[in-house]
C-alpha cells in the first residue's frame, strides 16, 4: 500500500493528487452502509483502527474516528457554533474539524497543542497565553490524559473561558473505576503502554473524571447524546453507543 502511494505521488502531476486520492477511496470502500458525519461520503465499510482494532472505526477519507463523528453531530445539532459569533480555541485540532472551523465566518478560530504539526499555535495546556475569559468555547478531545499536570490544565482552561461560555474536554473514561488511577513514576513509553493502554497516556480516568472538571471551576453536564439517536442512526454512522459528552460551562457574568 505505501509503495503504491511513493508511486502515485511521483507519477500524478501534484495538482491531481486530490482527486486521485478520493477516486482511489471510492474504488476500494465505497458503498452505502455507512455514513462519516464529518466529511460527508458513504462507505461500505470504515477502516479498523486503535491498539485492540476496533472494526469499523475510522473514515477512509478524512480520518474521523467515533468520538469525532458523534462530537461533530453534537456541535451541529445541540450548540451555537455554526450559528453565533464565537471565538474559538480548539487544541490538538482532528484535521477535519480545522479545515471547516476556519472556513465558518462567524467564527474566530485559534488551534492549538505542543505537537501537532497543522496546529496554528505551538503551547502548553498547563500554561495558556492568553488573557483571563478569552475564548467562547473550548474544544479539547483526548488530550487530558496525555498531560502530567491535569490539573493545572484543566484550572488554565478555565481561566480563558469567558462567563458562560463553554467547552466539550472528553476524555476515555474507564466507567467501572470509580477513581482515575495514576502512577508518577510510570514513565517509560512501554510501561505507559502496558499500564495505561498506550504508550503515551499517563493515568486511567475513572468516573471521578467529573469531579477532577468540577474542582477546576466548571459545571459538568454528563449528555448521553448518542442514545438520543436511535439504533438506525448510531449504525449508520458507526458511534460508540455509550459514549458521554462531557458538556462544561462556566458560570458568572453576562449571558452571552
């Protein structure tokens, strides 16, 4: 398969790479058993994806796993971020949602990590430079885990969060803990992975994933949106039927 890219890229002139690209998706997957919510194609199946391969997990062709594709139905059908004037921070961005928050014009849009390549800002969560009650909303999806100092991230968070604004932070969340499980000193990429379930993880949450967002100031709402949908609907689509979106606001201040 990558040899048949290495080929493709030197053969086709750069400006027919795209369309190339997509005609070679809709020969090999495409079909009408399931729906990406994010990029809008059909396919016959989506591809396998994760350390224990899931079936069915992610897009062919912009990459959306579950959690973006039930994130993205989310954003559209329970808030105001295609309609409102919002400003936006939105770390470890999936390369789908960027491409079309940027494009929205009622949207201030700023992307941000410590790695990733496409983000538009380079920084830590853990020190956020930027002014008290800067940004909207914040979207923030599988990145927690990743951090050493949460907590700290989670408190700066809410510090550039305006009065009534608000964030989606998920994160997995192992429901039959009742407590997230840490260890400093599993420091090591194959003990992380053998402890944590990837080797760049730093802890477990467990349900008490709401009260670590609580003691940073946010109100937590638990939305179970997905069972909202139906059966026909979370097959289409191919979601995690017991996924929860993590809904945070911060209270005070003007409605906006």
């Amino acid at each position: 398969m990558k040899i048949l890219k290495l080929i493709a890229k030197a053969a086709i002139p750069k400006k027919y790479l795209p369309f190339t690209r997509d005609l070679y998706i809709s020969l090999l997957y495409g079909g009408n058993n399931f729906t990406c919510p994010c990029c809008g194609w059909h396919f016959r199946k989506f591809l396998p994806s994760g350390v224990l391969l899931r079936a069915n997990a992610e897009c062919p062709r912009c990459g959306a796993l579950e959690r973006h594709r039930l994130i993205w139905l989310y954003l559209l059908n329970r808030t105001n971020l295609f309609s409102d004037s919002l400003r936006v921070l939105h770390f470890a961005p999936e390369p789908i949602f960027q491409k079309i928050f940027v494009s929205l014009p009622n949207l201030t849009y700023i992307s941000a990590d410590l790695e990733s390549p496409i983000a538009m800002v380079k920084l830590d969560i853990t020190k956020i430079p930027f002014k008290d009650e800067s940004f909207v909303v914040i979207l923030c999806s599988h990145v927690l885990e990743h951090v050493v100092d949460d907590r700290k991230a989670t408190h700066e968070l809410f510090r550039v969060l305006k009065p009534r604004g608000w964030a989606i932070l998920q994160s997995p969340v192992d429901l039959n803990r009742s407590e997230t499980f840490e260890d400093p000193s599993v420091v090591s990429p194959k003990d992380r992975e053998s402890i944590f379930g990837q080797h760049d993880h730093v802890r477990i949450y467990g349900r008490n994933y709401v009260d670590r967002l609580q003691s940073a100031g946010f109100t937590v709402k638990l939305d179970s949106y997905v069972k909202e949908l139906g059966s026909d609907v979370v097959q289409r689509y191919s979601l995690e039927e017991n996924e929860v979106i993590y809904f945070c606001t911060k209270l005070g201040g003007v409605p906006l």
